[in-house]
C-alpha cells in the first residue's frame, strides 16, 4: 500500500522535441487536458494560500527545492508501479480528478500514465522514455527505494522536476534534487495511541494488530503507537499480524480474543474492516483505531450506540494529488520541502458524516480519507469514482 530538485530545461530544437516526442509513442497514455498559456492571477494566489499548510517540511530537513519558474502549461509523466488493489487505482482516479480541477486544468498541457506492474526495470524504463520526450516533471510511486539513482542523475541533467510519493526514495545526495511527498507514518501510530488511551475505560490490556512484516511503514507505525503508550505505564500489549488484510486480521483478532477474552482496545494498522468484524463476531466492542476504509467508518457509523468506539486515520490515495500540486509549484518557481509531510486525515466516531467522511452507497473497498482540504484538495466520491483507473 505504502511512496520527491530541478534545474533549469536545455534548449531544445524543434528536431530534437519531434524524436524525442516519438519515442514515448509506445507508452500507454491518458491526455487529459490542453490549458491556458498563462496563468491567471487568481490561481496563483489560492496556491501560495493553500501552499504553507500543505507543504510542511518533514524528514528532519528544511531544504527545499526551487527553479526559475517555467511557462505554463507543463507536460506531466506518472510512472507508476502496479495497480493490483484497491488503494492503487483509487490513487490513480484521484490524480485524474484533480487535474481535472478549475484551478488545475490550465496548468497542464498533457497528463501520461503508465502503469508498469512490480518490474523496477520497466519503471526506470518508463521514466528515461518521459525524459527523452521532454517532459517537465515526473511523479513516481517507486517499486524500490534504491534503484532509480541513475535515473534520477538522467532526470536532474535534463532539467526534468521528479516528485516521489507513498514508497519513498533512499536519499544519498548524489541523485540531484528530489521532492518527496508522504505522510509521517510514524505520527500515525502515535495519534491512534494516543486516542487510545484518550477512550478506553480502561488500561489494562490492548491488541495491536500489525501489517507486513519488515515493512517500514509497519515498523513506524508501530514505534510510534508504541510511544504513546508510555503515558501510560505497566498497560499489556498482545501484538498478532494482519498483513493489512480482511480476511487475515479478522482471523488473527479472533484467534486473540479466544485466547484472551477480550481487551481495552485495539489497533490496527489496516485490514480494519476484518478486525472490527472480528469484535462485533464476538459481542467484544472497545475502542478501537484503524485506517480509512470506508468500510471501517460504515461499521463505526453503525455500531457506536452500542459501544464500537472508533477512530480511523490512514494512508490516503490522494497523496497522488499532492504530488501534482507540488510537482506544479515547483514550475512555477515556488519553493517546496525537499521532503513533504502532508496532514492526516482523521475521523472517529464522534466527527463521521455520511456522504462527507464515509460514504454508505459505495464499497467498502474505497478509502474514505480521500481528499486533503488543507492543501486545498476537495474532490468529492463522484469526481473520483468518475474517472477511469486505466
């Protein structure tokens, strides 16, 4: 589930933009718009509004990332990995519908995906083609944190802007400027600890139900889940794994409970709507905090009055949308953290609103945490649900 510089462009001649321009015939593509040549003031302005809140510096770095601003509109490159589950081709519709948005539309000349499957040759592949076809930046969801150095050697050298996001990149230095956009994977965990133990009754005894073994996501997570819990010395903590699945966690958090009896709380890292099944299953309903699939909020929505006290926050498909905007103001000369760390989205069983925070006519599937409004990214279900994932 879980993924950032620029120099200025070479000039070009005509002859050379055609070949380059022929050689990307090959890759599977979506134009999605053709804008203004200029930007409207009124653009301008919302973006620098929305910008100090969004772009906050993370990583425990302040540098940023700043070229001489380009004319609009830009061509984008999305190299993307694979498109296997759910949260993958929700991230891609949500790119889409943003760039669909007024504000954004005039901006980009010419939006390309190309979706490569788990092969880290055919992404650096795909990124070199975008290179040679000249386009102005590249967003990648990277399928490895080490092998695109060269690459992005090649994209630096060609004055090509490159936004990673959701898997990160290894940062050495030597690969040229580079942004990278996520969220704090670790101040997830700490803020469904600390809600936690904001909520239960008691603080005796709590199940963490863990996702991909080795994983750094589910390593940070759980550091700072682990953090918060300090508040509140001498608590028990039985850990099981759910590999962020369904039918896994469901089946973990059973087998717990039949062990255990029951517990003050839980957390999960996600599988959230087979964990929380797992409770009502067994008539064991505690405060529990997981990720932002709709599903879970549907379940918390519909079983709060009787105890299931929940708190979802997660990794959002929007951050796609995220990397557009910085890869945007990047062109246009604004100065962006080499590593972003955008808000979480976070919704509990207090602050759940159908058709706002959780939506009941659609899958479970979808992830309700899909939009940024701090960043000046409100897209409704519709705009997203609306785009093809091709």
């Amino acid at each position: 589930m879980l993924d950032r510089h620029p120099v200025p462009h070479a000039n070009r001649s005509d002859s050379r933009t055609t070949a380059r321009r022929r050689l990307q015939a090959g890759l599977s593509a979506a134009v999605l718009a053709t804008g203004l040549l200029t930007l409207a003031p009124g653009i301008a302005r919302a973006q620098d509004a929305s910008d100090a809140q969004c772009f906050r510096p993370g990583g425990g770095t302040t540098a940023t990332v700043q070229i001489p601003a380009k004319k609009a509109p830009y061509r984008i490159a999305f190299a993307n990995g694979f498109i296997g589950n759910a949260w993958r081709v929700q991230m891609l519709q949500t790119l889409k519908a943003y760039a669909e948005q007024p504000a954004v539309k005039p901006l980009i000349k010419e939006l390309r995906i190309v979706s490569v499957g788990t092969d880290v040759s055919a992404q650096i592949a795909a990124m070199d083609n975008f290179i040679s076809a000249g386009f102005d930046a590249i967003l990648i969801d990277a399928n490895s944190p080490t092998a695109f150095k060269p690459v992005m050697r090649r994209a630096k050298q060609a004055g090509v802007v490159v936004v990673s996001f959701d898997n990160t990149l290894d940062r050495t230095g030597k690969e040229g400027p580079l942004v990278q956009v996520n969220q704090d994977q670790t101040e997830m965990g700490r803020k469904m600890g600390d809600w936690l133990l904001s909520t239960m009754k008691n603080k005796n005894h709590v199940l963490e139900v863990r996702g991909v073994p080795g994983n750094s996501v589910d390593r940070d997570r759980h550091d700072g889940f682990r953090d918060a819990l300090k508040a509140a010395p001498g608590i028990q903590v039985t850990e099981v794994v759910g590999n962020w699945d369904d039918g896994t966690g469901q089946k973990a958090v059973a087998d717990a409970l039949a062990v255990n009896g029951s517990f003050d709380g839980v957390y999960t890292q996600g599988g959230s709507v087979g964990v929380t099944r797992a409770l009502l299953d067994a008539h064991k309903l505690v405060p529990i905090g997981g990720e932002g699939e709709n599903g879970y909020r549907k379940l918390i929505a519909a079983n709060a009055k009787d105890g299931l006290l929940g708190d979802s926050a997660g990794q959002s498909p929007a951050l796609s949308a995220v990397a557009l905007k910085a890869a945007l103001a990047v062109l246009q000369g604004h100065a962006v953290p080499e590593e972003v760390r955008v808000p979480i989205p976070e919704a509990n069983y207090k602050t759940l609103v159908a058709g706002t925070n959780y939506f009941p006519e659609l899958s479970d599937t979808f992830f309700a945490a899909h939009d940024f409004p701090a960043c000046g990214i409100t897209l409704s279900a519709a705009d997203i649900t609306g785009q093809s994932a091709k």
